[in-house]
C-alpha cells in the first residue's frame, strides 16, 4: 500500500519511517529544505516541497487509494494542506497531533468530516501500558519464583473436585515455578468426582494427588490455587502463595497473593504471570488453560473481562483445539437427566425464578449441574436450586446478571448458619445441616423448597442496593 506522510518533525518522521517500512511503500514530504537533505542522506525516502500547494500531492502522484498522514504542527496552515491533498485526489487523509488537546482534532474534524485524527499519545499509549502493567507483575511473579526456588516438595492445592480452571492453574503455577510432577505435587483433599474434570484429567494427563490435612506439615512451600486458605477450615492457618479469581476472603496470612474478583478465571491471571516471565508455554498447558477459561465464563456468557479475552487470544494458537472438542463432549448423563425430572417435579417456578429442593444427592455437582441447566429455561432469570450432599446442605445459585446480586442473596440467607457467597451471576452457600435444622427446624424436601422460594420472593422483592 502506498503511504505519503507530510511531517515537519524529525522524531515523528523516523518513527514513522520505522513502524511503516517495509509493510507500506512511504514517501515523506519536509518543507525545510536542510531536513530533506539530511534525511535524504541518510536513506529515508524525502522530499522538500510546501504542503500546501496542490501539485506536491500530484507530484508525489497520490490517488484516492493512497495513505496520506499529515502531522498537525498546530499552524493554521493545515486545513489548507489538507485541501491541497484532496484536491490532488486523496481521499484517506489521516492527521497526526502530537498536543494533548483535543479540542483541535475536534475543530478539524467539523470543517472536514471525512478526516481521521490520530494522537501520537493514542498510539503509544495501548502498549507502554500493557508493558507496564506487566513489569509489575514481572516483579511479583520474580519474587514468588525466588521465594519458591530452594524448597524440596512444595504442594500446589487445590479445591475439592477439582474443576477445569484449578487443574490448568495447577499445572501452570507448576511451569512458572519450573517444577515437575515429583518437584510440585498438584495436590486436592478430594479429586476429582465430576465426569468433565475426570475426562480433562485424562486427555490431559493431569495427576492430581488426594493429600490429607496431615501431610501439609510435610511440604516446605505451599500454594492455593483457584481457591483461598480460608475454605480449608482452619487446617491451613498460613500460605506461601495464593492465586484466585473469587472474592478476597479474610482470616488467613500468605506470604504472596495475587487476588483478581474481576477475573473470568485463575488462569487470566495465570496467563498474565507467564506472559510477564516468559516462560514457555508447553502445548498441553495452552490446551488446559484455554479449556479452564472457556469453562469458567461459560465461553465468556459470564463474568468476562477484557483480560479474560486477552488471554484467550494468547492462548489459543498455542493449544489444541480438537482436544478441547473432545473434553468438551456431552454433559449430559442417564443420572443427571433423572435428577433434573426430580427437579422439575419437586421445584416452583415463578416469574422470575426456578427454585428446588433436590433432597439427599451422591455428589455436589448435580446441584450445580441442575442450577445451570434451568437457568437456560425460557422462563426464568434465577435459578436456585439446593440439595443435601451427606450432612450438608448446599444451596446453588445462578441468574443472568443483570438483576441483583446472587452473592448477596445467599450470604443474607445463610451466612448466620454456614459458608456463603459468590459473584454477581454465580453464588453458593454451604451449611451444616444439624446448623440448619437448628434454626429453621428439621424441615421436609417440599418444605425447603418453600423457604427458598419465600426468601427469594422477598429479596427479589426489595429494591436493588445500589
Ligand atoms: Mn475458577
């Protein structure tokens, strides 16, 4: 493509010169002859001549396919130039100021509205702040690494039944400790029990270790992933490291952490430390970091930001992508299906919500199963959906995410009597049963289904905090 630039700074032409060539075949204007003649000398493709006359454009044989790039030098002069330019028959006129104000580009943009107006600010400013940005992280992650470094068995830990987004955490924090398998124990109380998570296991050849509390006396380093010390109880009083993407919880200390609320998923954040150190990212890590975000913004349908994009992007020619096909397959199961029927037996749906008791259940993940299965219901924006896993009760909850917040929801609910919250869209609440029971007496399924419902009935009643 052909380029003709129209600059009276020496700076702004090298600058140009270097990021156009040799993509666009350029030609420079200067009106001061000494400039033309130094920069002729030194190889660069200039011409002296006066802007605003209309047989320098013609001369420099523009047509209407040609880029014409006019530094505004805050004279009057440049409405003429860029007269002289169209009547030479250009048409893509770009100009380029270097001031601040942009009450200028404005005024030029009202007397010729088919002209675009770039800041060389505007330009620069995307990737200076990306790469400062990332130099701070480049420390942190610097430091952790460091932190890490001579320890002999460090554990990486993660949630209970394990999900995408914890695995691929595990395996990446894995890679920027430049650790293997026998160095840093991927490490869960309970593994993985949810047919997705056992099939990305598999593909992947994820080993995730089932530890006991007992053995965290064993590892001289410890890292929480996808997750925060305070939901281990107690049994992990402190932390080296600790990553995660949900909501920064209290009562615990770590030595480092990196907490990101507004972050789709931990390996968002993952990403931006690897990126940050450069460190190789091996095509089966690319492939369970994609699959993890994909996973944890359901495609980015929720709780997405422009990081999350990012990081996609960064990853996905890295990764395999018919694999993550086939982790995907289908999620559907006999037994899932049976307590979705249950669900829509036992449950009440009203205008604005679905809400059921499942009752007794063998794993936690039909709750969450069955929560994201009604909230696709035509008819509804909230799903909440509970049910019993042993001796606790375990209350899901999904909706669009433009209403009220489900995290504020469950903790108003029942944080007097468990473990609750949760983003905006996505919520969870973890009780006792015993501590449920003594509050609210030993209720039946249908009973708990009722509460739940009246609960929701008065909180989706109230007006929105704001
Ligand atoms: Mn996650």
């Amino acid at each position: 493509m052909k380029c003709l630039a129209v600059c009276q700074d020496e700076l702004v032409l090298r600058v140009l010169a270097q990021v156009l060539e040799p993509s666009f075949d350029i030609d420079f204007i200067v009106e001061s002859k000494p400039l033309a003649r130094r920069l002729h000398d030194a190889g660069l493709p200039v011409t002296a001549a006066d802007p605003r006359r209309v047989d320098t454009y013609l001369k420099a044989d523009v047509s209407p396919t040609t880029c014409i790039l006019i530094q505004d030098t805050g004279r009057k002069s440049l409405a003429r130039m860029v007269e002289a330019a169209r009547d030479a028959g250009g048409t893509l006129i770009y100009i380029i100021s270097t001031g601040a104000s942009s009450k200028r580009s404005d005024e030029i943009r009202s007397d010729c509205p088919d002209v675009s107006c770039l800041t060389l600010a505007g330009l620069v400013a995307p990737t200076l702040h990306t790469e400062l940005g990332r130099s701070l992280t480049r420390a942190r992650v610097q430091q952790y690494q460091r932190y890490f470094q001579d320890a002999d068995r460090v554990l990486i830990l993660l949630h209970n039944d394990p999900d995408p987004d914890a695995m691929a955490s595990g395996l990446s924090l894995r890679n920027l400790l430049r650790r293997t398998k026998t160095t840093a124990i991927i490490g869960a109380l309970q593994t993985m029990t949810r047919p997705e998570n056992l099939r990305m296991a598999n593909l992947l050849d994820i080993h995730v270790e089932q530890i006991t509390p007992e053995a965290f006396a064993s590892f001289e380093r410890i890292a929480t992933v996808d997750v925060q010390p305070h939901y281990f109880g107690g049994l992990l009083p402190r932390v080296d490291l600790v990553i995660d993407h949900h909501p920064e919880q209290p009562g615990y200390s770590a030595v480092f952490k990196d907490i990101r609320a507004d972050y789709g998923s931990t390996c968002t954040i993952l990403t931006e430390h690897l990126r940050a150190v450069d460190v190789n990212i091996s095509e089966r890590t690319a492939t369970a970091m994609l699959y993890a975000i994909k996973s944890d913004t359901l495609f980015f349908a929720r709780q997405t930001n422009r990081s999350d994009l990012d990081a996609f992007t960064y990853l996905y020619p890295l990764a395999d992508a018919a694999l993550i096909r086939k982790m995907e397959g289908a999620e559907i199961t006999m037994e899932r299906l049976q307590i979705v029927r249950h669900a829509l037996d036992n449950g009440a749906l009203t205008e604005q919500f679905f809400v059921a008791h499942l009752g007794q259940v063998p794993r936690e993940d039909f709750i969450t199963y069955t929560a994201d299965f009604f909230l696709q219901l035509e008819e509804t924006r909230w799903a909440i959906i509970a049910g019993r896993v042993n001796g606790t009760l375990i209350v899901s909850v999904r909706n669009l995410g433009y209403s009220k917040n489900a995290g504020e929801f469950v903790k108003k609910v029942f944080a007097d009597v468990g473990s609750a919250g949760g983003h905006r869209a996505m919520a969870k609440a973890v009780v006792p049963w015993d501590r449920f029971v003594e509050k609210h007496g030993d209720l039946s399924p249908a009973d708990v289904t009722a509460f739940l419902k009246a609960q929701a009935t008065e909180f989706l009643g109230e007006p929105a905090k704001k």
